[in-house]
C-alpha cells in the first residue's frame, strides 16, 4: 500500500514529465527544429519503454520502484500513457492547445490527488479519493492554466468543467490518457467555433 509521503513523491515525478516536454516545446517552437524535437520526445517514450520491459518483462526492481500503484504492478506505470497522449495531441493540435491539454493533465492531476490527500468532504464515499476541496481546486487551477493560454474565459470555463467531471469520474481509464486527448479536441472544436 501507498502512504502519503509515497503518493506525493509519485506526483513530484509526474511533474517531473514538464521537464521533457518543456524540452520538446523548446525545440518545436523556439528553436524550431521539428525533427529535433521529435527525436527527443521518441527518444523518452522508448526509454518509458524500456524501463517498462525491465520492470514487467524481466521482472527487475528498477528505480521508482516503490511508487508503482498496486494496479500498476502488472501493467504499464501511468507516465507512459501521458506521454503518448501528450505525442498524440503535440501532432494533432495546434501548440497552444496541445500545451494546455498536457499541462492540464499533469499540473490538474497533481493538484486533485492533493485535494484527495488532505480533503476532507468525499464525493463519492468508498469510491475513489475524490473530495469537493480538490474539485475546486482543480477547477481553479484549470481555469487559471486556460485562461492564461487561450484567452477566452467562457472556452476556459468549459474545458476546466470538463476536466475536473473526468479527473473525478474516470476510474477504469487512466486519465492521463483521456484527459488530454479530449481537451485537446474540445478546446479545439470550441476556438474553431469563434473563429
């Protein structure tokens, strides 16, 4: 079983993915040099890759170990998932939207597994770890995350209620899969919508 202190050093690493695609971003669009970005994004999800072969496959204790939820033991870790939906939607949608919809997905999902550490009214009694603290407060931080980078505060409205229904609601399906594939694609149904 998890404890807190373990449960907050699995968000640090979830976190911790900004920082390669914060390098992606760097070399699309500052540098831009695509190629070289998507060199660099591939070269992570192989090495997600082979760190799944080692711990699955070879059945290897390998660093972060430790961290691995009891329903990952024999599946692949979370990450991995937000890495390939955050290559689906880099590829797919523009780069504003592809940055909101991963930062979303990590800095979102942080903020609502702290509201469901240390919440204190539960949504669903029994069900998962969800808390109205953490609702609103994932609400918030989705709303100050797409408002910063769409400019529209009835589009931010929407996406950050459809984010939070998902992060709370979706159990079965890692929402690190989900989340940014389907704000990614409303996001842009709706700035198409306006423009």
């Amino acid at each position: 079983m998890i404890n807190k202190k373990q449960i907050l050093l699995r968000k640090m690493l979830h976190i911790g993915l900004m920082v390669p695609f914060s390098i992606y971003w760097y070399l699309r669009f500052i540098v831009v040099n695509e190629i070289y970005a998507n060199y660099f994004i591939v070269t992570v999800l192989i090495l997600f890759l082979v760190y799944e072969y080692i711990r699955l496959d070879l059945n290897k204790k390998i660093i972060f170990h430790t961290f691995v939820k009891e329903k990952e033991k024999s599946t692949p870790v979370d990450g991995l998932n937000l890495v390939l939906s955050g290559i689906l939607v880099s590829l797919l949608f523009e780069p504003r939207i592809s940055i909101l919809a991963i930062l979303i997905a990590i800095i979102g999902d942080a903020v609502a597994t702290l509201g469901g550490l240390y919440g204190k009214h539960k949504v669903f009694e029994g069900k998962n770890k969800t808390t109205y603290e953490g609702i609103v407060l994932t609400f918030l931080v989705n709303l100050f995350l797409s408002t910063i980078i769409l400019k529209y505060i009835w589009i931010s409205v929407i996406i950050s209620i459809i984010a939070v229904i998902i992060e709370s609601m979706v159990q079965k399906i890692d929402d690190n899969l989900v989340i940014p594939i389907v704000i990614a694609y409303i996001s842009h149904i709706l700035i198409n919508i306006i423009n």
